[in-house]
C-alpha cells in the first residue's frame, strides 16, 4: 500500500519497490515505474498501484474420476503481473489519492481467475482418471495440465498475468473410501508382521535348539572326556604302583644279593679263620710231636692251671697221679682233665 502525506494544495506520494505505479493527469502518464515518489494535487491525478511481487494462490476443489469416486485437489498457484501497465488496462488498479487504498479488490478478480482455471484443468483430467491411477499418478499429471493450461490461456495473457509455477500437493478420496483403500495394506502390513513375528519365533526356537543341542554336546564331551581322565587316572594309578613295586621288588632283590654275598663273604672270612686257625694249631701241634712227654704233660698242666679257678689248696692223690702219667706215657692223645677238690 502506498504512503501518501497530505499537504493543504499537494500531497506526496512514495511507493515501494515491489509495486508499479501509474500517475495520470487529464489522460496523460506523468510518473510510472516502480519505487516512484512525487507530489501530486489529488484533485487532478489518478493513481494505479500495481504488485509485482510473487504472489501465492492456494487451491482447493473437488473433482470426479471415471469410476465416479470424489476427490480432493490441493494445490497452489504462484504467479505475478508480468505487464502491470496492461493490467492497469484490464482491471481496476485505482487507489484512493487520500488513503492510498484500492477502490475495488483486482487481486481477488485474478484469484478468481486463476482459480477456475485451474479448477477447469484438474477437473477435465480427473475425469479421465480412475480411481487408483488418479491417486498413485494424478498429483504430476494434474500438476502438468495445470501449469500447461494456465500458461496457455490467453485471458491471462492479455491481463498481464504470468503463472511462475504451479504445485500439487495431494490428491485424496473420501475418508470413507481412503480408509477402505487402506485397509488391504494395511491387512497385507499386518500379514507382513505377524509372518516376521513367526519367523522371528521359528528363528528364536530354532536357535534355542540349536544352544541345546550345543550344551548337550558339550556335556558329552566332557562326559567323555571325564573317561578318558578317569582311564588316564588309574592307568597312572596302576603304572605307578607297577613301578612301586618293581622298585620294591629291585630293593628286595638288590637286598637279598647283599646279604647273600655278605653270608658268602663271612663264610669265606669264616673258612679262611677257621683254616688258618687249624693250620696254625696243626702247625702247634707238630711243634709238639718231637718234645718229652713229660714236658708236654708240664705244658699242659700250664694250660689247664690257667683256665682254672683260683684254688687255694691242691690235693692228689696216687690215682689221680698214677693215672696222668699213664697217659702221658701212652701218647699225645686229648687230655683229660683231673678231679680235682677245692679245700678252700
């Protein structure tokens, strides 16, 4: 909107950069342009603002498919005066000199315009339509025909009015039939599901079996393995008592070799004294063969008073005298030892 400011006789007049202003005086364009400022008696000019900006026009109307289904078409429009001076021309851009205002609503005329339209083209296409294709392609294809036959219209042209472009957003059934529509996906969904949820158990089980089977597994190795230690175990147990044995066994004999060869041993150091003790009493007693039987009697007597107690009184008697020396005259033969009493 334009900022006017009143004066007594003149008033001025500032425009902004996105609007396209025409001042008239007596028929004749005395400023025009955009971002114009000037002063002007408002008893005399005619002035007629224009936007040139992009401006936005949402849609929204329903149409019929082939199957005789009722949709839903949003869409929106975006378009600008591409000519604003052929504007001025064909619709009434006049704003008041005092207020700065329109006298009248051009820009709901074009949306009117450009809504029917628009209306005009999605409707004729939608007709040709069935249901299904209408929503799985009819959002481009109405989008296309839009834009196509807008852009082509000559009432727009000769406005002044250029479409910069033009956007489907949806194309929707009835809620009724949208949900009846729906209702095979999402039947198909819940089948897709509860068959995940199946497999996701058969999957679930499957494993449990196959961690059973695992454990199961495990314990007969180990159950197995536990034989074979046990096995080891006594073998171990038998090898070592074996070898106790041959150990005690190799003592005993190693044992019964040493006593044996120590009897051996004392035996022959037996043998050996006793030999020797005899030769040295043969040896004696052939020292004794050549000498006097009464020395040897003395001799002998000498032994046997050594080997005697001692004895404090001695009686003999002529037996006992007569008889020793008989037998010393008949020989070296193994003396006999005398009676003898013990006086003390």
């Amino acid at each position: 909107m334009a900022d006017i400011t009143r004066r007594p006789l003149f008033s001025h007049f500032r425009g902004s950069p996105t609007d396209h202003v025409v001042h008239l005086r007596r028929g004749q364009v005395v400023h025009q342009g955009t971002g114009q400022a000037f002063w002007f008696r408002p008893i005399s000019a005619v002035l007629a603002e224009v936007p040139v900006d992009d401006r936005e026009l949402p849609l929204l109307f329903h149409a019929r498919t082939a199957d005789f289904q009722d949709v839903t078409v949003q869409a929106s429009v975006t378009y600008r005066f591409t000519d604003p001076e052929l504007a001025t021309r064909r619709l009434d851009f006049a704003i008041d000199p005092v207020t700065g205002r329109w006298r009248s609503a051009p820009l709901e005329q074009v949306a009117t315009l450009l809504t029917e339209l628009a209306q005009q083209q999605a409707i004729g296409l939608v007709a040709t339509l069935d249901l299904t294709t209408a929503l799985a392609t009819g959002t481009a294809a109405v989008q296309a025909r839009i834009n196509e036959g807008l852009t082509a219209d000559a009432r727009l042209t000769d406005t002044g009015v250029g479409v910069v472009g033009v956007r489907v957003v949806a194309v929707k059934p009835e809620a009724e039939v949208e949900r009846a529509l729906r209702t095979p996906a999402r039947e198909q969904i819940a089948q897709e599901a509860d068959r995940a949820g199946f497999e996701r158990r058969a999957l679930a089980v499957e494993r449990e079996r196959a961690i059973s089977e695992n454990e199961l597994q495990s314990r007969i190795e180990l159950a197995r393995r536990e034989e074979q230690l046990v096995g080891q175990q006594g073998a171990n147990e038998r090898r070592r008592a074996e070898q106790k044995a041959e150990a005690a066994r190799i003592t005993t004999d190693a044992e019964a070799a040493r006593t044996r060869t120590l009897a051996a041993a004392q035996a022959e150091q037996i043998g050996l004294v006793g030999a020797a003790e005899a030769q040295a009493e043969a040896a004696k007693l052939a020292n004794y063969a050549d000498l006097d039987p009464r020395l040897l009697l003395a001799l002998a007597v000498r032994e046997l008073a050594g080997g005697l107690p001692e004895i404090g009184t001695l009686n003999l008697t002529p037996d006992v005298l007569t008889g020793a020396l008989a037998r010393l005259a008949a020989g070296p033969t193994a003396p006999t030892a005398p009676a003898a009493s013990n006086g003390g």
